[in-house]
C-alpha cells in the first residue's frame, strides 16, 4: 500500500502542478489575444474572373488566387481527404485533440518524425490571427483561440472557412482554386487520387508541388490515399487503382483546352484595369467574388495575336538582320550548376513564354552549339536568316524546338512591332485588341498610345464629311463634276499652307455635310474641338484606336463615346449597375446612301478606298469582298490599314522599331505588312 502511496502521490501532486500551471498560463495569455471576430466575419479577398462574349474563361485578377465555395458544394471526397490527412478526430474534438498530441509524441520517441498535432480549428486560428512562429507560447494562444472558435461556430462552418483559407502553393488560397490551378477541373471532377493530392498540400506546399519535386509530391499523395483506406473512405480496389496512377498536373500547361485560370497579363488586361479604374472606386474590388463580361471574343483575339506575332517575325526575318544577344557572359565556366542558375535568372525576364533560353557553348566550323537548362547536351542552333551571326560563346539567346523536325531554331524579338483593333461594325464592341509583340521590354500598347501624324489616313473620312448626299441621285456626267468639285475642295483643304506641316486640318463648317455636322456636334473627343462657329480644327497626332473613332462614325449607325472592352460586372452573382454608361448616337441613315457608298467606283475611288479579296472567306457568305485604306509613311517607318466588310472594321499598325538596324528592302516589306494581317482576319 505504501508503495502505491509513493507512486500515486507525486503522480497527482504533478497533475495538480500541471493543471495549474495550464489554468495560469490560459489565464495569463487570454489577455490581449487576437479578436476571433476577423474569422467569424471572414469576407475573402477579391478574385476577378474575366470572360468572353460567349462565356469563356479569359484569365483572372488576383493578389492571393481565392475563390469562396460553400461547403454543400464541396464533394465528400475532397472533405474526407483533408480530415484523413490533416485531422481525422476533427468532428469528435473541441478545438484540440489530445490522442493527436500523444501520437505525435510517441511517433517522435519512436522513429524521430514528429507528424503534425495541430487540428484543423487551430490551423484556423494560426492561419488567420497568429504568425507562424513555432514556439511554446503561439501554442497556448493557439489552443485558446481553437476553444474560442469552436464555441463561435458550427463544425461546418469551421470546415468551410478553412477548405476556402488553406494555402495549397501556386498562389492559390483553398481547395477550389488549387483544383483549376493543378487540374484545371472542377472539385466534383476530381479523383479520389487528385483530392489526395490536394490534401497533401497544407504541409508543405513547396516540398510537394510536382514541378519541381514529382517523387515527394506522389509519395505524400499515396500517404494520403492509405489515410483515406485506413478511416474507410475508399476501398482497396479505388486505394490500388489511384495508388498505380500517374500524377498529372498543370504545371506545364498539360490541359490546354483549359489553363486560363491564371493571372492575365500584358496590354488586354492594362485596358480591363483602365476600364475597371474609369468605373469604380479601388474599395469596391477590394472584396467579394467579381466577374467581367467583355465584349471580346476570345478565340479571335487568340488568332489575332497569332497572326500579328507571326507577320512580325516573318518581317524580321525577311530584313534578315540579326540583332545582338540578350546578354554576353566574358568569363563562364559551364559547370551545370552554373549556367543552369545563368539561365533560371533569366528565365523569369522572357517576352515570350513559349520561347527558352540557352548559352552559346561552342562555335565549330561556323555551327554554333547551346546548353539548356532542360539538359547537360549540346543542341546545334539553326538560324531561318541567310546572313551569318557574330555571337560568340558565353551569349544568351532564345530558341524554340521546332514541332516536326526537332530542331533547336534561333528566335529574336523582332525589330517591328504593332497592334491590331477588332470592332464589330453593328455596335462598334471591341472584339480584339492586341498592343503589341513586346509587352515587357516597351510597355507601350501601339493601339492605344503610340501617336503618330495620321492625317493621310484621315483622309478618306474627311472626304466622308465633304461628300453631298445629293451625288448620289445625279447622273453619272452629274456625279463624276461633282466629284471632280469636291476633289478641288478638298486638295485645297489638305494643301493649306497654314497648317501643311503641322498637326492640324481645318475645315470650314459650310463644306460639310448635314450628317457630319450631326456627329461633330454631339462627339466628345480630344482630338477633335471646334475653334469657333465657322471653323473645325482636327488634330491629326493620334493612335490607331483614336483614328477608328472617326470610321466608325462613317461606317456604323450608331457612335458610342466612350468604346470600352467591359459589358457586364457581377459581385457576389448580383449585377452591378456602374458609372459612364455609353452614350450613343443613334441615326438613322439613308438606305440609297447606304447601298451605295461602297459600291459605286468613283465614289470609291474618291474616298480613295481600295477593294481587297479576303483569304479563307467563308464559302457561303455572300460578301467576299472588302474594302480599305492602306497607309504607308516612309518617313518614318510604319504602315497602316483600315478595313471593313459588312461585319467587322479592323485596324491594323506596324512600324520599324530601331530604324539603325535597317535594310534597303524594309520600305517594301513594311508596305503591305498590315495588309497581310488584316487579310487572314477577315
């Protein structure tokens, strides 16, 4: 009795001991602890989803990549996967779990490896109010703070919260986003081996994410899966089964019909966040689940962009000048590990995604050999130029491997750039805007901000304004003297000594017509004010979208002031109903005028248009003609073209860059470049 004395004794005076000590420590660091309310009116950051015309997925705004699901809409599988590898006992437990902490104790003392004793509730409260220090004290107010929270909400709600807060690397914050970014899927879609996958995460998102650790990454999900197995989630057959399957994500684009659940960049998305800027205040997108209706259309904007990219550096290449390398290493020692890290520093500072970069290792017999960072080879680069390059070893340059061949081809941002605007002539929506080939070594989109002096391009809207209705019902004698009249007049207009060089064209209000006056009028637009009640001065310095504003005018039947790429903007699935609505002009044109503008050849031929012959025209349209200005300024190296048919109105500008690194044939290579862009658009 005696013995069991001395044992129980000190046995309960250490419980007492113990039980005090804890009561303090509660009582002490219950004091001055983080308000519980920032979880239990959680609101999740601002995730803006961008879609097309036709409802398809463009990309997203984002700081964190978050977005919000309910958790009746999450499947069992996904639940049950997080419970088995995070905390299983989570529906039995108050906040803590003390058979979690004695496992992980014994699992420590037994082989070393301490598995994780923090439940999901105090995950919760570490993820939302406490840093992430691990020390003795963070603990306690982690265990205090769990209590808190289970007694300020339901198990469910708990649940939800964290299956929508939890970081899953990627930038992605909670389980919905994790699933599009890894598996372009939906949750429901999911298997039994991707949740596990997904479940595996909150560990350490880094240390088992497959880009850049594949073997960790399946050995943690295939710990999950047994998890799973062990709590009778899933059977054996569906534990084997999802054990002996690849592991296949989207870090490489694998699922391309689907990976525009991703940051959108470059010139589209500065004029959404222009757009977005002109109709809300910062505070309104700051929370809350936002969705974007454009007018675009996205796979034409696809197509667009490849067109133009392509047209670019079939030019470059016909001017079949190599320009000089992205960077020169003197002194390299090509050690793996060195120009590996060489290359991985640059990688990050690529105009083109699909382009990689390599290091020139050898130069043999004119034949230049590279290293990648992908293999320790030397892959011989092939140049698409006739003229022999100067690099030397130790130069950094892109490639790309050729689809069929296998062969490693020389690639370099182009020395012309441009841009395309895509209207839909009905309701002047854009359809496509692309700035430019080099978004993030210029910043400047050439659609919208690159001004030049386009006062030949106006020309054929000018003529527009001067053209009387009333030739349109004379006799062809009556019409050619009147055109050759108005011909006088405008040659005169355009040839006036005051503002021949200059910026400016100036019309007297009594030479334009009824219909022209109508719009000058009423159109808002900077580059178009009148200097008093006899006179209209045009300033002709402007981009490529403040010229389209005047065809449009004489093209549509409607003029909207302000042209912008967003339609539609839903919060929390509830429309928005938001600032500068578009005010349009409505008129209603003469129907002769109408039929009989584009189609008369003198008339034609006075608004100095010209007929094109589309390519890959559909065989059932009944319009297989368009009409357009093609404008080519030799002074200073650009071209542009406006067409039209009886749907779309395209843009087009392509101009020289550097003019240093010229070739005697750019002048003809420039001329009909936008030609050819806007051909394959129509």
């Amino acid at each position: 009795m005696r013995s069991l004395a001395k044992i129980f004794i000190p046995l309960i005076l250490l419980n007492f001991l113990v039980i005090i000590f804890f009561y303090y420590a509660y009582i002490f660091y219950s004091k001055n602890l983080p308000d519980i309310n920032e979880i239990t009116n959680y609101e999740p950051k601002t995730l803006i989803k961008i879609y097309d015309k036709h409802d398809k997925l463009i990309g997203l705004f984002f700081d964190e990549k978050r977005e919000f699901i309910n958790i009746n809409k999450i499947p069992p599988t996904i639940i049950n996967a997080f419970l088995s590898a995070e905390d299983k006992n989570f529906f039995k437990h108050r906040g803590y779990d003390l058979s979690g902490y004695f496992k992980a104790i014994i699992s420590f003392l037994k082989d070393g490896n301490l598995r994780g004793a923090s439940t999901i509730t105090q995950q919760l409260t570490k993820g939302f109010l406490l840093s992430g220090e691990r020390t003795f004290e963070r603990k306690i107010k982690e265990f205090i703070l769990a209590l808190r929270l289970e007694n300020a909400l339901s198990k469910n709600e708990i649940l939800e919260l964290y299956l929508n807060e939890v970081y899953l690397g990627e930038n992605s914050y909670g389980v919905l986003a994790a699933s599009n970014t890894y598996f372009a899927k939906d949750l429901y879609e999911l298997t039994p081996g991707e949740a596990a996958f997904l479940a595996s995460l909150p560990k350490s998102p880094d240390n088992y994410n497959p880009k850049f650790n594949i073997t960790n990454a399946v050995n943690r999900r295939n710990f999950v899966l047994k998890e799973m197995f062990q709590n009778k989630f899933i059977d054996k057959k569906i534990l084997q089964n999802e054990l002996n399957r690849e592991l296949v994500t989207n870090s490489n684009n694998n699922f391309n019909d689907k990976n525009n659940y991703r940051l959108l960049e470059g010139f589209l998305a500065d004029q959404i966040r222009l757009d977005l800027n002109y109709l809300f205040d910062s505070n309104f997108l700051s929370r809350g689940n936002v969705i974007i209706k454009t007018s675009l259309d996205y796979d034409l904007q696809i197509e667009t962009n490849k067109i133009l990219k392509n047209e670019l550096i079939n030019l470059d290449k016909k001017n079949n000048l190599i320009q000089p390398p992205l960077k020169s290493i003197n002194s390299l020692n090509f050690d793996i590990n060195n120009w590996k890290e060489i290359l991985q520093n640059y990688d990050n500072q690529k105009i083109i995604s699909s382009w990689d970069l390599g290091i020139i290792a050898k130069i043999d017999n004119s034949n230049f050999y590279i290293k990648t960072k992908r293999s320790k080879k030397l892959f011989k680069l092939h140049f698409p130029y006739t003229i022999q390059p100067t690099f030397s070893v130790g130069d950094i340059v892109y490639f790309k491997i050729e689809k069929n061949s296998g062969k490693f081809i020389y690639q370099q941002v182009p020395n012309f750039d441009g841009g395309v605007l895509i209207l839909e002539r009905d309701t002047n929506k854009i359809l496509a805007l692309d700035g430019g080939f080099s978004y993030f070594s210029t910043s400047l989109n050439m659609v919208t901000e690159k001004k030049q002096n386009l006062k030949k391009a106006l020309y054929p809207f000018l003529n527009f304004l001067i053209l009387d209705p009333s030739v349109f019902s004379n006799s062809s004698e009556d019409l050619q003297f009147n055109l050759n009249r108005l011909e006088e007049l405008s040659n005169k207009i355009y040839s006036n000594d005051t503002y021949k060089n200059r910026n400016l064209v100036i019309f007297n209000t009594k030479n334009i017509n009824e219909l022209g006056l109508n719009f000058i009028s009423k159109i808002i637009n900077t580059s178009l004010f009148i200097s008093d009640s006899n006179e209209i001065l045009i300033n002709s310095e402007m981009s490529l979208f403040d010229l389209m504003s005047f065809y449009k005018i004489l093209l549509s039947k409607n003029y909207s002031t302000k042209t912008r790429l967003i339609e539609n903007v839903y919060k929390n699935e509830k429309e928005v109903n938001f600032i500068g609505e578009i005010n349009q002009i409505n008129h209603k044109s003469n129907e002769f005028i109408e039929n009989t503008l584009f189609k008369n050849k003198e008339i034609v031929k006075f608004l100095k248009l010209q007929n094109f012959i589309t390519k890959n025209f559909e065989k059932k349209s009944n319009n297989k003609i368009f009409y357009g200005w093609n404008i080519y300024d030799k002074e200073n190296g650009f071209t542009l073209f406006i067409g039209f048919n009886n749907k779309k109105i395209i843009g087009c500008y392509i101009n020289q860059i550097n003019p240093i690194i010229y070739n005697n044939d750019s002048d003809s290579l420039i001329n009909n470049s936008c030609i050819n862009v806007v051909k394959k658009l129509f």
